[in-house]
C-alpha cells in the first residue's frame, strides 16, 4: 500500500478504528454525537499514550511497551468521538529534524519520495499530507511540527508552552515540549487545537487561560506583521526567499502592514536550544534503563545490564544528545553551559517581547531550504541542528507559531511561519486563514 511506501505509519489500529467509527455512525444514527470531531479519523505520533496499544516514541528501547493509560490529549480527544486510526512514525524521542532517526526506518515526503518529510513529527506530517487522516496531533520541541509542515504542505500548530497538557506524552524536553495540531486547512487546525487545550491537574506546567476561540477576520486591514531582520540574511535558499517574498507582497495586498523590527539575541536562540534540550534530554531519558519497561539487555551484573541496554536500545542520535547533555550537565560544567544557557534564555525571551510592542505578529519562513534528499544530512549533525534555526526561538520563548504552505516555486513545498504573542493563537491563526483564503481564491498551494 501507499503507506508502506511512505512509512508514515508504524501502527495501523484497524479493529480499534472501525469500531470506534460504527459507535460513532450509532450516536448520529440516535442523534446523541458528541460533536464536530465525532467519527473523524485522527492519527497520533508514536510518544503519545493511548491505552491498550504500544506507544515506543520510534525507539528499540521500549520495544513492546503498551500504554498503560491515555495522555490527557487522547482522552480529551476519545471523550469528544474521534476514530484513532495509528501511531504514526517519528525521530527517537523526538531528536530530529528528517524522520531518518527513527528505529521503524525512515518516512518518505509524499510530495518526493527521494526526499525527507521534516520531523520528528514526520509520520503525522505525511498521514495528514497524504491523506491518511483528517487530522493529527504532533509534538514540538524546536520545530518538530512546523518543520515537516513546511516540508509536506500542511498546516501546523505549535501551541504557547502550557496550553496543552504534556501528561502522557513520552517526554524529550520537558520545558520546550508541547503537543500541537497538524491539518490540511488553518480551520481544522483551529478545532483540533480548541479539542485539546486546557489546564491539566495532571502537568502542573499547564497555565489557566482564557478558552480558545478562533476571531476569523475578513482582511488584514489594521494588523501589524513583523519581519525580523535577522530572519532575512545568509543561509536562506532562494527558492525559500522567492516564495517568501511573494507571500509578503499578498499579505499587503490584504491590508497588513508589513515593518521590519529588530529581534535581539535570535542569533543566541540555537545555541541555547542545542544546550539545554540536550541536559533535559539526559536527565527525562535516564528512566529508560531496562528495568521497569521495555527493552532489556541482560549482563553479568547490574551496571553491565544498563550498559548492554541503554546502548544497544538507543540509536546514534539518541546517544549523542543523551551525552552531550550529560557532559553540560557535568561537574565543572554546568555553570558554563546550563546556568549560561539559563541566562541567555531569560534574554531572549525579553528580545522577542521588545519585537512586539509594535506588532502583532512575526513572520519568518518555516524553514531555510525545502525538504532536503534523504541521507543527505544524517551524517553532518551541524547541518541537521541548522534546520532549525527558524524554529527554535519560539520554543526556547515558549511562544505560539503556526506554519503554513506557500506558493511553490521548484515543485516541493515551502512553509511560511507566524509567530504570536503568549496565549494569541486565535490572532496568529486568523492572520493565517486569510492568507490561506486568498490562495484558494487567486492561487493554489
């Protein structure tokens, strides 16, 4: 089949689906649906919890592992009638910009089989690009649903840090996760992201705001876009430029008001990122030991049975970031790096509110080339991390940003991002379906 080809999904859940939609068919049949996402069809990335049905974060390590309860996102998105159709394909634990670190092989763009989907949440990228699914959620670490948004077509959500609960879902970085929406249109994103929102007793980092209510607009008459001019400098393909530039002609068309503003400290954001992603990624992954849970491989003693089993059940890049955060977090360097890294972060994140005094929105590309070809970056790391340096901000900021598609120019897709202030998704989502409207009426993505 298709998805055998592209590898989207690890796990198809087919009796799981088919029964979840004939109760589905039975409530409208009784007129007792449970409302808009009743009977539509969901996937979920592989480090998300689902009960009953194995959740291994795209990992050999936790071979075999079968969730023992639904992450809070799940629940709230069984309670409201959606068919969960499989776990999809993703990074090991998340750690990946092209969906090649991943223990069930690598994802394949739809758009270019010979090309990566973005990642890690690439597997959710493709079923939703592919139409495998109406909807998917995906995680986001430091880009990990925008990029492959950028790279399939689609649309992507990285919510504030704290507006969807983490409980239940495998953790990378606990401070930069955050769970998101991946869709085809900003309206479904919209009701996806509205599904699964909320506070949470169950992640204290969960903040009590406002509900989400998307505020669609007409036009942009009146908005304020941002562009930061570090944004716009080297390292940008042309064809990213190109289709950028053109975006942002459009955008004035609709009434924005298009001012370039200064971002202090953006340049420091992948720096940061790459510091303090992989401490967190040390200290969450330590549990992964194979004693209580997956994979185990056995030695002559305790110690040798840790050895056998983190190495053997942990890929290559699993391995790098869990040692380069142990190093950072290390005697003699954690002030240099982490607490440095702290610091930094604190600057940062007043660099970006200093970017919205006089602004209601950033606009930056998604990422700095199309999708690249599969095993072109796997063996320069450096590279790779540079995927990111678009995305990274917003997580390190713990900022909102949606990515959608743009007009292409050499046949792959390019994303555009939106970044907003805390808690302004409904403002970032209504910039972005009136752009999205205005393709469909005077051009196609």
């Amino acid at each position: 089949s298709l998805n055998l080809a592209l590898n989207a999904y690890i796990e198809i859940f087919e009796e799981r689906a088919l029964r979840e939609a004939k109760e589905s068919d039975i409530r409208r049949d009784q007129g007792k649906s449970f409302g808009v996402l009743d009977g539509v069809p969901i996937a979920i990335k592989d480090n998300m919890l689902l009960a009953g049905e194995l959740a291994t974060a795209g990992s050999h390590i936790l071979h075999g592992h079968i969730a023992a309860r639904d992450a809070t996102v799940c629940a709230k998105l069984k309670s409201q009638g959606a068919v969960f159709l499989g776990r999809t394909n993703m990074d090991e634990f998340a750690m990946g910009s092209s969906t090649e670190h991943s223990y069930y092989g690598p994802t394949k763009n739809p758009h270019d089989i010979e090309r990566v989907p973005g990642g890690s949440s690439g597997g959710s990228a493709v079923a939703v690009a592919a139409n495998f699914c109406a909807g998917a959620l995906g995680t986001d670490t430091g880009g990990s649903i925008r990029q492959p948004a950028s790279f399939c077509g689609i649309v992507g959500l990285k919510p504030t840090y704290g507006r969807v609960s983490r409980s239940g879902i495998i953790a990378m970085a606990s401070s930069l996760d955050q769970v998101g929406p991946m869709t085809k249109n900003v309206e479904d994103a919209a009701i996806l992201f509205s599904a699964i929102s909320g506070s949470d007793d169950l992640d204290q980092t969960t903040v009590q705001a406002k509900a989400f209510h998307p505020a669609w607009k007409k036009d942009l008459h009146g908005v304020r876009i941002g562009l930061p001019r570090v944004a716009w400098g080297d390292g940008m393909s042309e064809d990213v430029r190109r289709a950028l530039n053109t975006a942002i002609e459009k955008l004035k068309i609709l009434g924005a008001e298009i001012v370039e503003v200064d971002l202090p400290y953006a340049d420091e954001a992948l720096a940061v990122y790459y510091v303090l992603m992989p401490c967190e990624v040390s200290a969450n992954l330590s549990r992964f030991d194979g004693m209580r849970f997956g994979r185990r491989e056995p030695g002559l003693d305790l110690n040798q049975t840790y050895i056998r089993s983190r190495s053997e059940g942990f890929g290559v890049e699993a391995r790098r970031r869990i040692l380069l955060g142990t190093f950072a977090l290390s005697r003699g360097y954690y002030d240099a790096y982490y607490v440095q890294a702290k610091k930094v972060q604190t600057l940062i994140r007043r660099g970006y509110e200093m970017a919205f005094q006089n602004v209601d929105a950033l606009l930056t590309p998604t990422t700095p080339t199309s999708a690249f070809k599969i095993g072109e970056k796997i063996s320069d790391p450096l590279s790779m991390y540079l995927e990111d340096i678009f995305t990274v901000g917003v997580n390190v900021a713990g900022l909102p940003a949606v990515s959608i598609p743009v007009q292409d120019i050499v046949g792959m897709p390019i994303g555009m991002q939106f970044i907003g202030k805390h808690f302004d998704e409904a403002g970032i989502l209504s910039i972005a379906r009136v752009y999205e409207e205005s393709e469909r009426i005077y051009g196609s993505y």
